[in-house]
C-alpha cells in the first residue's frame, strides 16, 4: 500500500513541477523575462518562420471545409469523438470560418496588398490582414501546439485540485470563483493570456468550472504577460517607469477582478455546467484536518483515475486542434475586421468621444488624442501604444495609454477572440461592456497615480 501512495504522490509531483516548471516560472533568456514554453515556441518559429503563414492557410481552409460539412451531421460524426467536438460548431461560427479562409487566402497571396484604396487591399495589406497573418497567427500556431500538447502536464495530473483545496478560501469570498482558478491566473499573468483561455476552456469543458465561473475566469483572470507588457511600454519609449507601470497594472486587474463578477454582465451568468458532478466541493470532508491533506488526496485521486499516454495525448491533440481549427479562423476574420475599421475609418474616433470629458475631469493631457486610443484596444492590445506613439507628445498621457491597453484586457484580434471561438458563454456585446467596464475602472485609477509621477 505504501508504495502505491508513494507512486501516487510521484505521480502527482512529476509531471505537475515539469508543467510549473515549462508554463509558470520566469527565466531570463536572452536579455528578457519569459517562460520556458514561450523559449521553445520561439526557437520553433525562428526554424520554421517561413512555413508558418503556409500552414495556417492549410488550417484555416481545413477548418472551413470540414465546419461546412459538419453542420449538415453526417452519420460518421460519433466515431471520432475529438474530429466532431473541434469541427462542431453553429452555423455562425461555420460563416466567420469560411470568411477567415478567404481573408488568409487573400493575404497569404498578397492580392491588391499594395493598393490599400481597394476593397481587398484593405483585406489584405500589411497593416490589416497581412499583420493578423504574419505577426499574430503565425505566433499563435506554433504556441497552441505546444500549449495544447504539454498543458496536460497542468490539468491531468492533480495540480489543479491540489491549488484548489488551498486556495478556496482566498479565491472564492474575493473573486467568486474556485481556488484552482489561480493556476489560470498565475499562467497568465507570467506566461500568456492566450494559455489561460485555453485552459479554462479546457475546465468549462471538463466540467470543473460553471457558466459563470468560466466567463470570470476567461475575461477577468487571462491577463496580458509580463514580456508584451514590456513591449507595450517600449513602444511608448517609457522603460523607466517599468517598476511603476507593472505594479499598477496588478493594482489595477486585482481590483477589477473584485468587481466586475459582481456586476452585469459577469454576475448575471448561471452556475451551470457542462458536465455535472465534476465541480470540486468548497468545505473540508470528514476525515480531512488541513486543506493541504485534502489537497494531496485529490491530487492522488485525479492521478488514480488517469490513463496514462494514451490519455496524456489523447487530451494533447483535442486541446492543440481545438485551438488551430477553432480559433485561428476566428482571430483571422474578426482580427482583420477590427484592424481595418480602426485603421481606415473613423468609428473609433467617434467611439472614443465619450471618454472625453472623463479624460478632462481627470486632468489627463491632450485628452481628446488620449481618446481617440480608448476604443480601439477593443480590436487590439498594441494598436493604442502605436497611436500613442506616433500622435501623443505627453510622456504622462502616453503612460496612461499604455496602462489602459494592457488593462482593458479583451481585445478581439487574440484574448476576444479566443474566448469567441471556445465553449465559454460571453458574447460579443458582453465582451464590449467588460471592455467598457475595464477602461473606465482603469482610467479611475490609472490617471490619478500617473498624476503623482508625471508633469502635465
């Protein structure tokens, strides 16, 4: 018996240290702070870069042809259970697919990409399609492989209700939601916000998390990495103020997480889930003392029940294709839209209105080009810093909006997207009014500190 508790606990301890140590421990490689995953996923892309746009133009048109085709159930659909769950899909998400097929086409050909003034040139430029393509997708594809085959190392082996059972206590009266949450929480904020999605997909999926619990999770915890909040600031030429901008930004998403699940839209969602019976329980059982001991037990439990590799990998492969055929598509068609009405129109000047008597109130400098940045980190994260840059003068102005963009959190050309493209309920207008809800909490707080380090 005694070496089966000694195997159980090894079990446990291995694979789940190899998962902290490849998704949760800062390493400085290269002159910068990263994770280890994110070492491997670059010197992987540095290899291959050039293949890379080509093979998301394979996945992408897969993902259409055979989301056309699954809508109509053919009678094959049950006998590849992980081909039917990541092909399955409504018929909305089927036409955001095939439109994503013929942006990637468009672009990876470059058709018209030197003549913005036309239609598809507007699709296919440098600046729209050709950065979702060549910046962001080819990025995302080789991440999501390596995401999808070592997070197992993360959810199978008993890590996340070990961290559960210690963490209920902290994590549920502050933030309303379960203590295994943390470890999305910690992989995001250190390693990629785009890890945290998946992995509490992966657990809305698995039926560890409810409606609600996944929808908080994935829009208040899957924050931005300490590595792009580096190249955020860098962007704004404000690397000085690193020690003072990181510590906000904490400041800022702690604050948001003790809020927003307890507002509309996030407090309305129901504690539903997909698979009954999986939640973990939030008191100590009998038998139980410390929720260290509890913690070990389900630990042991998780790692009793697992199949070994044929498990291992079958959950590698569903998350890794899960995330290529579902999500890539999403962010190639949605993240092309944003860019191209924020680069080639004027909505989110006008979208940005709003904000500016708020920017007044607050004393912030050249408040209505600070405006003009508010809405468009709504498409995406970096767009503001570069506005910022190339139209702000005020070293306190271009510190709040680079405060702002990281912050605001969910924007659709990567995090919004993700969170569209998974099982997570939260749509689109509620993904608008967490954004809204997010800017103004941070401008509130974001202003009055840069008031305090900054002149006018």
């Amino acid at each position: 018996m005694e070496n089966k508790q000694q195997g159980s606990l090894a079990g446990f301890l291995v694979p789940s240290i190899i998962g902290i140590i490849l998704f949760m421990i800062p390493v400085q490689y290269d002159g910068s702070w990263t994770i280890v995953v994110k070492i491997i996923a670059d010197m992987i892309s540095n290899a291959i870069g050039d293949m890379l746009p080509g093979l998301c133009l394979i996945i992408v048109t897969v993902s259409a042809i055979l989301g056309v085709i699954f809508l109509g159930k053919p009678n094959f659909i049950a006998t590849y259970p992980i081909v039917a769950n990541t092909f399955s899909t409504t018929a909305i998400w089927v036409v955001i697919r095939i439109v994503g097929a013929i942006f990637i086409w468009l672009t990876y050909f470059g058709v018209d990409a030197d003549n913005p003034d036309s239609t598809i040139g507007l699709i296919t430029s440098g600046d729209n399609g050709g950065f979702v393509l060549n910046d962001l997708l080819s990025v995302l594809v080789v991440i999501f492989l390596l995401a999808g085959l070592l997070l197992p190392l993360l959810l199978d082996f008993g890590l996340l209700e070990f961290i559960g059972a210690m963490l209920t206590k902290v994590m549920r009266p502050l933030f309303t939601i379960p203590g295994r949450a943390a470890v999305d929480c910690i992989t995001s904020w250190i390693g990629d916000g785009t890890l945290g999605v998946m992995l509490t997909a992966n657990q809305y999926e698995g039926g560890y998390y409810s409606k609600r619990e996944a929808a908080i999770i994935s829009t208040t915890f899957s924050a931005v990495s300490i590595t792009f909040s580096i190249v955020v600031l860098a962007q704004v030429d404000l690397m000085e103020y690193f020690g003072l901008y990181y510590l906000l930004i904490c400041a800022i998403g702690i604050v948001c997480a003790l809020i927003l699940p307890r507002i509309p839209p996030l407090s309305l969602k129901k504690d539903e889930y997909l698979v009954p019976g999986k939640a973990m329980g939030e008191s100590l059982p009998e038998g139980y003392t410390t929720s260290f001991q509890y913690g070990i037990a389900l630990a042991r439990e998780r790692v009793a029940e697992h199949r070994g590799f044929e498990q291992f990998m079958e959950g590698a492969f569903k998350n890794a294709a899960g995330m290529w055929f579902g999500v890539l598509p999403v962010v190639m068609c949605i993240g092309t839209l944003a860019l191209v009405l924020a680069n080639h129109t004027t909505i989110f000047d006008t979208l940005g209105l709003p904000f500016l008597p708020l920017l007044q109130l607050l004393d912030v400098p050249q408040a209505e080009a600070v405006s003009k940045t508010m809405i468009v980190g709504f498409t995406d994260m970096f767009t503001p810093s570069v506005l910022a840059a190339g139209t702000i003068t005020s070293p306190m102005a271009k510190f709040i909006v680079a405060v702002i963009s990281v912050t605001q959190l969910i924007y659709l050309s990567e995090v919004g997207g993700l969170i569209l493209g998974s099982k997570i309920p939260v749509n689109l207008p509620e993904l608008f009014i967490l954004f809204l809800e997010r800017t103004i909490i941070s401008l509130l707080i974001a202003a009055p500190v840069a008031h305090m380090f900054f002149t006018a």
